[in-house]
C-alpha cells in the first residue's frame, strides 16, 4: 500500500532502514542517486548537459552523487557547490569523491554561473529539509534559477518547498519534474503548493517496508494494487439482477446531456440494470440515447413510495435546483436509509436548505468539486486547510466526502484519507463529474460497498481518462463521453495488475 508521509515520518523511515536492513547512510544516499540516474539517462542522452546545484546537507549529497554517476556515464556536468564549510557527513564524502574524479566539473553557486540555454537544471539544495522561508543568498539561488527558462528537475522537492504544507513564502524552486523518493509528500497534494513540483515521479529507493507496519499512516494513494482485490469475477451463470439494479435522479430542461453521460458510465461499470428518473418532457432524450437504460417519469411533481427495487441510488446530475427537485430529494432522505451518492445539484440544494444535511444517511458519498464544498461547508484560506475541515466534516457528519480536484480526495468517517493521483488536465471539461457518478452508482449496486465503489469508480475514472489521451485523444480535445469510451480498457487493467 502507497502512503503519504510526513517530514518526520519519512525521516523515521530513513533510520529505521539504515537500523534495521541494515545499510549505511551513505549507502542510502547512493541508492536514492542511483535511481536518479536511472530515470534521467531513461529520459536524455549522453550528449545531454546538466547544471546540477547541490546544497549543504543531504539533499545535495543526493545531488553530488547523481552529478558522478551522470559523468561516469559520459554526460556533461556543471556542479555548483555553496563554498560553506557546514556541510552534512554525506555531503563531505560525496564531495570529497566527485571532486577526485572530475574536479574541473565543480564551481562554487557564489560566482557568475556558466549555464548554457539547453543545459537540464538539477535542483539538489534542499529537498524536505527546509522547514523557513528562504532569505539572503539562498533566495538568490531560487530566484536566479527560476528565472531561466532552462527545463528543471527537482530532487525530492521542489527547493523552498516544505513536505509539509507551509505557505509563508513563495520563493520556490519552479520544476518541470520533482523526483521524489519512496512516496508522495502531503504538500504535493496541494494546490497552492503542488503546482511548484511540475510531474511528480515516485522512485522506489528500497526504504525497509517493515516500517509501514508501525506507522499506521492516515493518508493513502489508491493505486490499482489495492483495487485488484476488490474486482468481482463475473460468473459464467449470472444474470442482470446479479450485478444491481442502480436508480439515477437526474436531468432537467437543457441540462439531459447529465443524465445521459451518467447512465452510460453506470451501464458501462456493469450495473445489471439502470433507471432513470426525469421529467415525462424529457423521456424520448434519454430513450433514444441510451437504449439499454429504463426511464421513469414525473411531470410537475412526483411521490416516491418504495426504493425496494434498487440497490445503488445517484443523485444531482443535471437536476436543478427547483422546487420540484428539491421536493423529489427531500422525499428521496425522508425514506432512504442506506447510503447514496449525491452529486452537483443536489450538493448545491444542501448548500441552499442546511436541514437536508441531517437527513442524508449515514455512509453516503458527496462529490463537491471545491467550489460546490465552499458552498456546503464554508470558505477555506487554502487547500490544506480545506483538507482538515473535508476530514472533520467527513467524522462529524458520518459521511464519506470525495473532493474532486488534480488529486481528488476521498475522506472517511473513521479517519482515513484516500488521494488519487492518476488522471490528466484533459479532464478539466464539462460532464467529468456526471460520468464520475454514474461509474461509482453502477460499481456500488453490483459491490454493495459504497468505499469500495468510490475507490474503484474514481481511480478507473481518472485511468480511462489517461488511456484515452494515448488511444485517440489530447488533453484539449478529451470531452466526458471519452472516458466512457475506455472505461473497458480502464477495467482490463485493473484486471490484469497483481494484488
């Protein structure tokens, strides 16, 4: 299981593997360099030319080290160096040894840099080290580099850049990639600060994983490792009342495109059956557009009696936020009492009328995007802070919260967080969100778990995204029904990843 950590956390880790695998720090420091190398010379030719900057502790011990590997391996190096003396063990010893090998490579950060417009810029100053706001030669340093328009890779973390959220500066290094070791940082997870480590890669460096087993971590990347195990293997004589029969609350004048995206995603997460409850003038959109899909009518207003029949119930696609809408949800929570999923309007009709939020079972999912989750539970200063209050709400109300965003985030009642980090910038389209909730309906009436059914449906949602921008499409031109398309291919790979 892939956890996010903290600075000290991950700095426990580190001890607990020098301790008990047992490997020297120095040890340590290669094996994290070495993976270094192996992506960049994956990535560049050895005609390729590096300006590496190493700081004073360890992380420019990482970089002093990748800089001897890179030269070892016939690639072009700069090296600039602080002239301090303080420097961390490691440090000196890698130091010692890059300057034995390839001394005319080193130059001190102090002086006029020699940088060359193609030259790659490795940032090796501070990594998760850094826990102030840059000032004196240091911010120089960021700011110089920031200002060329030279690619930049950072190691670990972006320079100025603390593991955990802090905003009190933006002197930051600016990264088109951020190399970071053994798991994701919790600040990489943020808007406000995320946005500084460019593309995120995770490299394995062999940090002992008994230490897993102790620190209980809250905070967990869905990955399709975890998901294997929760896939239903469909049985050679099952039939369509053995996968659910899910009911979507959707759709209204001009807004049936909703309704019709989220029907497909259910039909098309293998829900047996799907129905559709909208209004009697909208019935032939929906009829003639998905065919395999029932349709329920109401005209000005409807009663809702019995909820027997269905084993998932979504909510909010195109809704609106009339009169009659708010009537159908509020007669929906008055007779519910197993979950649901509530989506885009029917958020919005939370948000409006704050009585319903004590109706809504207990375990059902909200999938706000952040404006929709201001509206709900108030402004937030940042997104970290949304984070906490997204965690109370979660434990407070009983419910769990699915905060859509570049890593959407699933919170739950009992306490744990779940990030996914897969999907792409294509997604940022209308109708994402009605495809999101009709995967997650259909996944919940064939698992009877709604967790499960919000792990699954938002990292296969994100997947189908990315599959499709490798099969036909671009990030500009992905629209919602896209996702759709590759939602097969999504589950095949989810199928075929070992547990």
């Amino acid at each position: 299981m892939d956890y996010i950590l903290s600075t000290s956390e991950i700095k426990a880790w580190d001890a607990f593997t020098i301790e008990n695998e047992p490997i020297s720090s120095i040890d340590l420091m290669e094996r994290a360099a070495a993976a270094c190398c192996k992506w960049l010379m994956n990535k560049y030719a050895t005609q390729t030319s590096f300006a590496i900057f190493c700081g004073n502790g360890n992380n420019g011990g990482d970089g002093l080290a990748i800089a001897r590997i890179l030269a070892q391996h016939q690639y072009n190096i700069k090296v600039y160096i602080d002239d301090s003396l303080q420097k961390s063990i490691d440090n000196k010893k890698n130091l010692h040894e890059l300057t034995y090998l390839f001394p005319t490579c080193i130059f001190s950060i102090n002086e006029d840099w020699l940088i060359d417009e193609n030259d790659i810029i490795i940032d090796s100053i501070f990594g998760i080290g850094v826990q102030r706001a840059l000032e004196g030669k240091e911010k120089n340093w960021v700011t110089q580099i920031n200002s060329l328009s030279n690619k930049k890779i950072s190691i670990d973390m972006p320079s100025g850049l603390s593991a955990d959220f802090d905003l009190r500066t933006d002197c930051i290094i600016q990264a088109d990639y951020t190399l970071t070791f053994q798991c994701y940082k919790k600040t990489l997870m943020f808007v406000e600060t995320g946005k500084y480590a460019g593309e995120i890669i995770v490299l394995d460096i062999g940090l002992h994983q008994a230490y897993l087993n102790k620190v209980r971590a809250q905070r967990i990347i869905i990955n399709k490792h975890l998901l294997h195990s929760f896939l239903i293997e469909r049985k050679a004589f099952a039939h369509k009342g053995t996968y659910g029969h899910a009911l979507l609350i959707a759709g209204s004048h001009g807004k049936m495109g909703a309704a019709i995206l989220a029907s497909k995603a259910a039909l098309r997460s293998g829900a047996g059956l799907v129905s559709v409850l909208i209004p009697e003038t909208e019935n032939d959109i929906i009829q003639s557009s998905v065919p395999e899909a029932m349709t329920i009518n109401y005209k000005h207003s409807f009663n809702i009696t019995s909820l027997e029949a269905y084993q998932a119930i979504g909510i909010g696609c195109g809704l609106g936020q009339g009169e009659v809408s708010k009537t159908i949800f509020t007669q929906l929570l008055s007779i519910q009492q197993h979950p649901i999923i509530i989506d885009a309007d029917a958020i919005n009709l939370v948000a409006n009328h704050p009585e319903l939020l004590a109706l809504i079972p207990k375990g059902s999912i909200l999938t706000p995007h952040v404006k929709e989750f201001d509206r709900l539970f108030g402004p937030s200063a940042n997104a970290a802070q949304r984070f906490e209050l997204q965690k109370q709400k979660s434990k407070e109300l009983q419910l769990i919260i699915l905060l859509k965003g570049r890593y959407t985030c699933i919170s739950t009642p009992g306490g744990i967080s779940y990030f996914n980090v897969n999907g792409n910038a294509g997604m940022a389209t209308g109708g994402t969100g009605d495809v999101l909730t009709g995967i997650i309906t259909g996944l919940y009436a064939q698992y009877k778990d709604i967790l499960k059914a919000a792990l699954l449906g938002v990292y296969i949602h994100g997947l189908a995204a990315d599959i499709a921008i490798t099969k036909s499409q671009s990030k500009e031109s992905l629209i919602a029904s896209d996702i759709i398309e590759f939602l097969g291919s999504a589950f095949q790979e989810v199928h075929q990843a070992t547990s």
